[in-house]
C-alpha cells in the first residue's frame, strides 16, 4: 500500500513520469506531497486555539543565530481583509477566508530593544539581515503549513501583498523596519470547489549532485511543459504551459504589478540596505 501510495503521490507532483522515483514514504512525506494551494473556502471559524497551534509550529522553525527577525499578523476583520485584498489585486479568497497570516520580516523588535539598552544596532542596516528576516520568515510560514495541513485546513500564500508594501504597512500599523513579506489565507477548502497537486519541475532540473548541472535542459523543460499542458486542460485552463507563463512573468518592470518599485518601498519603511 505504501508503495501504491507513494507512486500516486509521485504521479500527481511530477507527471507520470516521476511515479518511478525510488523515495521513501511515511504519513509526513504523503502529506507534503499532497500539497495544494487552495483558493476556495467554507466560512467556517476555525477551532480556537489553531491560530496559537500554527505559531508555536512556526516558531519551532529554524532561525538564523537565534536573532527571530520575524513576527506574524493575525487579521479576521473583513474591512482589513479587503483593504489588503484591494492590494493583491482583488483576490477574493484574500476575504473569503477566515484568517488571514502576514508574515513579516521584523527587524524593529531589535532595533527596539539595542535603543532601550543603549546599544548599536547598525547591522540591522544591511543586506544581510534583511535577508535573514525574509527567510526566517518564509521556514517559520512553511512550518505552519504543514502544521494546518495536518489539522484538516488548507491555505494558499499571497505574495501580491508586496505590490505596495507601505499600503499594508498603513492597513496594519506595522513600525518602520518591518516589511510584509507575504499573506497567507488559512482555512477550511470548500468541496465544491477542490484544488488539485501542481505539477513541479522534473527533479533532473533542480537536483544537482556535486556541482551544477544542467538546470535548464531542453529536454526536461519539454517535458515539463507537456505535463503541465495537460494538468491546465485537466482543471480546464488555458494549457499555456509552464515556459510561456514564466517568462511573461519575467519578461520586465511591467509584469511586477508594482513590485519593481520594491527597492524605494524599502526604503520608505526605513530599511537601510547597506
């Protein structure tokens, strides 16, 4: 049974092909595999004590030096909820939910207490920190994906809240040197409209054994294309493909829906960025 499970899991996350990929399986690695963003959801209230559950799995997430350079906000108020949903572009599951996380990268709560103890704080002006609250950000969020995920809840991230940071930055109070990195709508998925696993890149083309490889090969990228061509006209979407779609995406300042202006946003929030 574990072997049937494991091939399916493999089939839906990487296309027939990879059903044949020699991993090992327990319930954990099912329900990472099983991983789907979920953009329709039943009103339902979450249980009390969930939001506290998904904070104390994300804070057992790894943290760089133990320096914590994140917080998270909490938002259930439907007037909050569509003022950031106006900024992502009017996403509707953005309201629909009934909890909305923002996760941010917080290097104020630092800079806050070297002022109390009359300490420097410089550092906190770098690149480098910045960078360790976006990620200590980003593993403390996947923490407690997984953790929903195994309490029977879904969720989807919304990195379109970095099309204006400032105007999130003015819906939440946050202080300067606090910048939203993304939202992440929490709760339960609505049956009648299910979410499916996305198919992922072939593993050919980001497992690199020893030194890089070919990250870009023709072949694999084709074939990765042909599968997801098949997923979109299985959910009944335009089979663009994954090429196509990817590079529009990248193809200027334009497709950024006002995330090229992220380095003056920055800034604005009080980010040095040495």
């Amino acid at each position: 049974m574990a072997e049937t499970g494991s091939r399916e899991a493999l089939a839906e996350r990487y296309g027939p092909a990879g059903a044949g990929l020699p991993v090992a399986w327990n319930e954990v690695l099912a329900g990472l595999l099983a991983h789907r963003s979920v953009r329709a959801y039943r009103p339902d209230p979450l249980p009390p004590g969930t939001l506290e559950t998904l904070v104390a799995a994300a804070q057992s997430a790894a943290s760089s030096s133990n320096l914590q350079t994140w917080s998270v906000v909490a938002v259930e108020d439907p007037a909050t909820k569509r003022r950031l949903s106006a900024v992502a572009g009017g996403q509707r599951h953005v309201v629909e939910a009934p909890l909305l996380l923002v996760w941010l990268a917080d290097l104020s709560r630092l800079e806050a207490i070297g002022r109390r103890q009359e300490r420097p704080t410089e550092g906190l002006a770098y690149l480098e920190t910045l960078l360790v609250g976006l990620i200590d950000a980003a593993l403390a969020a996947q923490n407690a994906t997984v953790a929903l995920e195994s309490l029977g809840l879904s969720s989807v991230y919304i990195g379109a809240l970095r099309n204006d940071p400032v105007a999130v930055a003015e819906a939440l109070g946050l202080p300067p040197n606090v910048l939203a990195v993304f939202g992440h709508c929490v709760g339960y998925a609505d049956p009648a409209r299910p979410a499916s696993v996305k198919p992922r890149l072939p593993q050919s083309l980001v497992l690199h054994r020893e030194r890089y490889g070919a990250g870009a090969d023709p072949a694999g990228v084709a074939a990765y294309d042909r599968t997801l061509k098949a997923f979109q006209e299985g959910q009944r979407l335009e089979p663009v493909g994954w090429t196509k779609a990817a590079l529009d995406r990248v193809r200027g300042p334009e497709a950024l829906s006002g995330r090229d202006r992220l380095r003056a946003a920055l800034a604005q929030l009080g980010f040095g960025l040495r």
